[in-house]
C-alpha cells in the first residue's frame, strides 16, 4: 500500500472512531437539563466591603456576599479564558441592562443583553387594567452589531446604543452628586417612549457578588435598584391605546444591571415588585420587593431578598417559594422561616399573566416565563415594626438555560 493511501485509510479510521464520540457528546449535552440550587435557609448577612477590583488575574472572585453600593470595580480584562484562551473568554460571558417602571396602569420593561455570541433587544409592555400585554423582541446574531454594555453601568456611568430597520434605542447614564439619572429613550414598530429614571446617590441598593462555581471564576457580580422616580410617557402606535404618562408622584423605577461569568446550566427564581405603602408613621412611602434563588453555590453564603422603602433596604431572612408556574387560579406564597423577627416576610402573590420564550438552537437552549401579578403581605422592617403592603405589581420570572 502506498503511503498515501495509507495516511488515507488512517484519516477514514479516526473519523469511524472520533465522529461517534462527537455525536455522542453533542446527544449527551443536549438531553442535560438545568436545576436550581436549593435555598440555604442558614444563610447569614454577609456583607462585602472591600473596596477595588472584582477579580484578581486569574479571573476568581475576590470577595463575595452583597452590598449597599456597587464596591467593586468591574475588571473585565481579568475574565478566566475559555477553552484556554483568553481572547474567547467573552463568549462565557453574559450581562443586561434591565429597566422596569411600574404604575396603577401598566409595566414597562426593558432589556438590552449581550450573552456573549448573540444580544438582544427587548421591550414589553402589560397593562394592568385589560391584562394585555404588547411585546417587541429582536435577537442578534450578526457578530458586527452586538449590543456594547458598559462595563460602569452599575455606578450610572456610560451610555448603550442600538439601532435596527425595526428598533433604535439609546440610554444614557448621568451620575450625579445627589441625584444619578437615566435616560431611557427607544422607538420601536409598536411603541415609542422617552422617560428619565432617577435614584438619590444615598439610597441602598442591593449589589450580590455571588459565585457560581467551587473555584469562584464562574460568577455573578448584580446590582438592583428600587425607589426610583420616573418621568415621560410611552406612546403606541397603530392603536387606540392611550399613552401611558410617568410622574414622580404615581410611578415607580427599577433597574438590574448583571454581569458575569455563568455555568452552562443555570437556573433562576426571580420576583421584582414595586409600589407604594404606609409607614409605621403612617407616612405614604415607596416600596420595593427584591426575593431570587436558584443560582446560589449552598456554601457561597449569599441570598439577595431584600425590601427596599424609602430607598432604605431592609435585608430579609432567606425566603422560600410556594409557587405554580403552570396554573395561574393558584396564588403563591412567600415567607420566611420565622414570622416574628426583623428580615420575617409573609406574602402572597396573585398571578395575572404569563409571558413565555423558548429558544432551542440544540446544545443552546433558553426557557424564560414571566407572570405578572400582584403582592400583599406583611415584612419586619430593620426596627422590628411590623409594615404591611398590598397591591403592590410587579412579576415573577422563571428562567432555565443551557448557554
């Protein structure tokens, strides 16, 4: 046999052996199902207050656990390599700007997200009063045009454009010595709007710097805002809609800025909520409910429920979830394990609609549902007052990935 039809006859018996394999390992990774991680119901109040940078140069956390204010400075040049190569190390790497407005009539919400080799542009809008909702999505898989995030959007710094035949978006970040601001403004096929989110410099925030793996290189570093005044309007178009106005005294903003590191699998229980509600001075005061689970390492220490009045958070004890994703007759339930101490919650929650997306591209595969509704219920504020709240909106989202 010649040596070229040998070196033949070799390549033809390596690809009987590896191509098996490598359909093998595809089948195996896409029948992989994500799950969550259990709550750690002896998770404790750890507080990150170190100032600098988040990862150290290979890509690990420094510290973890939550805070106030974003303490960290997000390095992304430090992100750990992908398939031992750092310059595809974005291709792990997920973030969004997300930015929600809530009042007596309506939520608005918004989402601009790079999760490394697509982005994708998102607006909805579900009206309270009809339980209508009104969606315009675009995904984007052209590498020339993703979505840029800044990496300082977390400290009201920076700015993200994008503009398509369908859609143009631009928010503009505008920190401030007392006031930071956003601007938020887009037009879309369906709707347009224009409005400025506003949040005092000395307000909490809840900021979770949580890891994802054993060796801290897989991570989640996320900041959420409560307590923000909002001003403009959103106007529909080829509708008899009436346009939907934003005044400081009547809605409530929110934002959540994330970015990290993830694992293919991943799983997540979220519920956002905001509102307003009587003091224990009997004072009229703006309300925000933070509670999210699943994606915890049980050794990591870290949960984010939190409740947020005035601006000033008030950390709960770890919450568990009674929930029925799949039948919307069922409220849900929220609570703590005790019910008389400060960081206690009992609440209810009413669904009223549920919003679902499904993308399955084989070994990526995205299920994301997100059922708006209403809470009621009672927490024990930091002073051990006892508030109660209800019809407060907001929405619980489900989302189940291999990415």
């Amino acid at each position: 046999m010649s040596k070229q039809n040998q070196t033949k006859g070799w390549s033809i018996s390596l690809s009987f052996i590896f191509l098996p394999l490598i359909i093998s390992g595809a089948i195996f990774v896409y029948r992989l199902q994500p799950s969550p991680n259990s709550v750690n119901l002896n998770a404790t109040h750890q507080l990150a207050t170190k100032q600098g940078e988040l990862l150290d140069s290979s890509g690990k956390l420094i510290e973890f656990g939550y805070a106030k204010k974003p303490v960290k400075v997000l390095n992304e040049e430090n992100l750990r390599p992908f398939l031992g190569l750092k310059a595809l190390s974005r291709l792990r790497y997920k973030g969004w700007d997300f930015f929600a407005t809530t009042n007596e009539e309506a939520q608005v919400l918004i989402i601009l997200a790079n999760i490394g080799y697509a982005s994708s542009v998102q607006i909805q809008v579900f009206l309270h009063k009809t339980k209508e909702q009104l969606i315009f999505n675009e995904d984007i898989y052209n590498p020339l045009k993703q979505i840029t995030l800044p990496s300082t959007s977390n400290i009201f710094q920076g700015e993200i454009s994008y503009s398509s035949q369908q859609v143009s978006i631009r928010v503009k970040y505008e920190p401030g010595k007392i006031v930071n601001k956003i601007h938020v403004n887009f037009n879309s096929t369906q709707f347009e709007g224009d409005f400025i989110m506003s949040k005092v410099v000395e307000n909490d925030e809840i900021v979770m710097i949580t890891p994802f793996s054993e060796d801290h290189r897989n991570f989640f570093y996320d900041t959420k805002t409560y307590c923000m005044e909002v001003e403009g309007k959103v106007e529909f178009k080829n509708s008899k809609l009436t346009p939907l106005i934003f005044s400081p005294s009547t809605t409530q903003g929110g934002r959540d800025i994330g970015r990290g590191v993830w694992n293919y699998l991943t799983q997540w229980f979220w519920a956002h909520a905001k509102g307003y509600t009587t003091g224990a001075d009997g004072i009229r005061k703006s309300f925000g409910m933070n509670l999210g689970n699943g994606i915890e390492l049980p050794n990591s220490n870290t949960y984010e429920d939190s409740i947020f009045i005035d601006g000033k958070m008030h950390k709960l004890h770890p919450v568990v979830t009674d929930i029925y994703p799949e039948d919307l007759s069922k409220s849900w339930t929220f609570v703590t394990q005790k019910q008389d101490i400060p960081g206690s919650l009992n609440a209810q929650f009413i669904p009223m609609y549920k919003s679902s997306k499904h993308e399955n591209k084989f070994v990526i595969d995205i299920k994301f549902e997100q059922i708006y509704g209403v809470f009621s219920g009672f927490f024990i504020d930091n002073n051990g007052n006892k508030v109660n709240f209800s019809q407060i909106y907001g929405f619980c989202e489900h989302h189940r990935a291999k990415w």
